[in-house]
C-alpha cells in the first residue's frame, strides 16, 4: 500500500501526484505499480549512457495522464473525422505553434506517434507531392501498408524514379532510411552513402559523385550513430543538383537544433524540404514524433493521418507541447551545451585512457567505441558495461566485421545523465570505469571451447566493484528529486 497522501504543503506537488496516481493504479493492478515504481527505481540507481535516452519533467509525464487520451480525433485541425475535437484542436495548435517558433520552421505536424512514423509521413507527403495527380487520387484510395507490389511498380513507373539515398547503417544511418527490415526498404530502391574509410567523416565529394550517378528522388541526411556534425547546406546544395528532395532526420539532435547549439549550416530547418524528429530522445519531451517541413509539402504531411498513421494522442501531443515549451526556455539551452560538453569531456577521458572511438572523438551528443582493440565484440562489451552497472547500447562502427546484431562498438551519449546533472568531473570517473571493464573483460568460448562472439569473462568482483562505484556517483544527482514515493 501506498503511504496516506500527507496536506499539499508538507510536500512538493509531484510526489503527491505521483503517489495519488500510484494508489489508483494500485487498486486495480498492484503488479502494474510494482513496475513503475520498479522502473523508476532502476532508472535512479544506473548509469545511463544509451545516447538515445532521456528523462522527460514532471510537467511532461503528469500532462499523459488524463482525459485528452479518451478523444478520437483523426484527420487533422479543421478537418477532422470526429465530432467534439475541440479540446484537441487547442492542444494540436499549441504544440505546433510551439514547434513553429522553437525551431523556425514554417510548418510543424505533430501527430507521428514516434520516429518510424514522422519519416513515413515524410516519405508519403514527398512522393506524394511529386507525383501526377491522377495517380496519387487512385493511390490515396488506400494506405500505404495495403499498397500491392504492383501498386509499387505502378508508382515508380510514374514517377520514373523512386530512388533514395541514405547514410549507411554502420556508418551511423538508420533503418528506416530505406533499409529492407523498414517499409522504406520497399517503398525506395535504396542506395547508400557512407564515410571516409580512414577518417570516418562523412565524405561530401563521394556523396555528391553517387548522387549524380544514383539521381535519387530523395536524399536522406541525419543519423543515430554518428558522432560527428553534418553540413545541412552541403547536403542541401548536393540534393538541388539531382533535383532531390532532402529530408533530415534530426530525431537524435532535435535537442541541439532546440538549444541553439546547432545553428548556421548546422541547423537542418533552414536547409531541408522537410525535417523529422523523435521527442523524446535529446529533446526530452514524451515518446513521439514530429515532422517539419516547407510550405510546399504541408497539405500532404496534414494527411499524415489516416493515410499512414492512426488515430493522434491528445495527450501525448499535450505533452509535446509542454516539452516544447520547457525547450523554449533559456535553460534548455544551457542545457544542450552541457550536454555536448560532456559528450566532449567523456570522449577525452577515454582517449587518455587508451580507447578507441571511430573518428577519434566527438562533436555532438554521442560517442562511439571501437572494442575490437580490446578483442570484443559490441555484443560483449555491451553486457559486461551493464554487469558493471553501466547502461549501454551495441552498434555497429563503419565496416564492421561482426555486422549489425553482434557489432564491434557500443555507442555511448550523455542527454540523460546531463538532465541529472551530472559534469565534466563525472565523465571522467565514468571514462575510467568504462576503460577499466573493457580492459578487464576478454572473449570467451562456447561451451564446445569455439570461440564465442556472446560469451566473456569478466571477474563477477571486479563487476560489483565497478556497479558499486556507479551507483554511489549517480546518488549524488537525484533522478527526479521532487518525486518522493514514501
Ligand atoms: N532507437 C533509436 C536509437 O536508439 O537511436 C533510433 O530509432
């Protein structure tokens, strides 16, 4: 049982909500409680370096539970398949006047559910946009998920080419930018562009070569393994000389672009067609997406819903929009500087220390190592960081011998221990641990003594040593210090 709710003033607002949203949900499904408090207990006492993940405010996941999310609301402000949106028509409007402003875009469409989404509403508006009318009329008659294969051959043939080009996976590019487990896959004959081999930067002049070559429809920039920046104007003066539309997929950096740290060539707003993000990763709002775009293209990304996506989350865009105006605030912006810094100041910490990170370094929010140096692959390396109390992710590093599943990296990014607090002094501690369990751990075999590319050895009091050691660095900058459950 939840302890009794004390008066308001004994205690800050979030812990009461916390603890009166617990005891409700308590009373119907204890176990369901037991997991939150079991995941914000988790939360507290790791390291967390997945460069994707955040903390999002009090203010951000108090506005998910409500009201707004018993409200249909298909279709899109002024054109809805539901009666009674008004409420909803408030909350779409804010949050996209708030995307608007944040990030000077001119047309902002924050329905896309997550990320995966946002960059299928961006596909689907520019192919859209670009194709002759009678065909897009007999195409809209269905979604994107019922179109035959033949519906696909009729459409590339209209359009004379449905070529994307897009940042390969192990150099930092993702799924959904026309790789074959997404339907982007499908929906493009895909071709990719990588880095240098020796540096591991990207390379505009090889790119601009494939892009003539290629003449793709769309070119694709942004990345979510990529420690480096990306010149947005480069890339959009590469895309007007094929005649392609460029998108950007900024979902990793969003929180960058949001805090002024990327601007001039570095902001991809002022640059792309169109732009896409998640919200939740370094723009620390709730799990969603969200497309911006040219004026040229709005009409169709508004068709985003029912023509790729369902029904919107009234709620989950309310939350947006209080995301998005804590990111208005001077503060993020001190915010994502620090986040940048640390990501600077953990990379440094482990070059001293001898690891091997692809380009040597980083400019933005996320790192990546090569363990190949310490005879491990991703996979290893990954879960002897988390035996030691540090949470990671594997990821492939440009060429990667091991491939995808098994990797020769893991890929580390500062957001969410900067929203704790946490500064250069900590990075360091945290370069030394994570350089002292790649030191100590070695590849294992398989029980038939081949060699394995999933089991290490990795001394279990070494381990301990070293979760002990995060665990006492995290307690000194509280997750969530205004949420107390009793
Ligand atoms: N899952 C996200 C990431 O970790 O980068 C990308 O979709």
């Amino acid at each position: 049982m939840e302890a009794e709710l004390p008066s308001l003033p004994s205690l800050p607002a979030e812990s009461v909500a916390a603890r009166a949203a617990l005891q409700v949900v308590r009373s119907i499904e204890p176990r369901i409680a037991d997991a939150i408090v079991g995941e914000l207990t988790d939360q507290r006492a790791s390291l967390k370096l997945i460069a994707s993940e955040n903390y999002a405010s009090p203010a951000v996941l108090l506005t998910m539970g409500n009201w707004l999310n018993d409200k249909y609301a298909e279709g899109t402000i002024g054109r809805r398949f539901y009666a009674g949106c008004r409420n909803v028509d408030a909350v779409e409007t804010i949050a996209a006047e708030h995307a608007r402003e944040l990030f000077g875009a001119s047309h902002a469409y924050v329905q896309p559910h997550s990320g995966i989404d946002a960059n299928l509403v961006a596909y689907w508006a520019i192919l859209a946009h670009r194709v002759e009318a009678p065909t897009l009329r007999r195409l809209e008659a269905k979604t994107v998920n019922n179109l035959s294969d033949a519906d696909w051959a009729q459409l590339r043939q209209d359009l004379g080419n449905q070529r994307m080009l897009g940042m390969s996976l192990d150099a930092g590019g993702h799924l959904t930018h026309g790789f074959r487990p997404n339907i982007s896959g499908k929906m493009f004959e895909q071709r990719s562009y990588g880095v240098d081999p020796v540096t591991g930067l990207l390379d505009y002049d090889a790119l601009l070569a494939t892009a003539r070559e290629f003449r793709p429809l769309v070119i694709v920039a942004g990345y979510s393994a990529y420690p480096r920046l990306v010149d947005f104007r480069r890339m959009r003066e590469i895309a007007d000389e094929v005649g392609a539309t460029l998108m950007v997929d900024m979902a990793h950096f969003a929180g960058l672009v949001a805090g002024k740290v990327l601007t001039g060539d570095l902001d991809p707003v002022p640059h792309a067609h169109i732009v896409t993000t998640t919200t939740h990763k370094s723009l620390r709002g709730p799990r969603g997406g969200m497309v911006l775009s040219q004026p040229e293209l709005a009409d169709q990304v508004n068709r985003g819903c029912p023509m790729v996506l369902g029904g919107p989350l009234p709620h989950v865009m309310a939350a947006k929009a209080v995301a998005l105006a804590e990111a208005r605030q001077p503060a993020f912006a001190d915010y994502a500087r620090r986040v940048v810094d640390n990501a600077g100041a953990l990379a440094e910490g482990l070059l001293r220390r001898g690891v091997r990170l692809v380009t040597g370094g980083t400019d933005n929010h996320l790192a990546l190592i090569d363990v190949a140096p310490d005879g491990l692959t991703g996979r290893q390396a990954e879960s002897a960081l988390l035996d030691s109390g540090i949470v990671t992710n594997r990821n492939a590093i440009p060429a990667d011998p091991n491939g995808a599943w098994f990797t020769s990296g893991v890929r580390i990014g500062t957001p969410a221990l900067t929203t704790r607090g946490l500064g250069a002094a900590e990075m360091d501690e945290i370069a030394d641990m994570i350089a002292g369990v790649l030191a100590a751990t070695s590849s294992g075999t398989t029980p038939e003594g081949s060699p394995s590319r999933v089991r290490y050895v990795l001394d279990p009091s070494f381990a301990a040593k070293t979760a002990a050691r995060a665990t006492e660095l995290v307690a000194g900058f509280p997750l969530y210090p205004s949420i107390d459950l009793g």
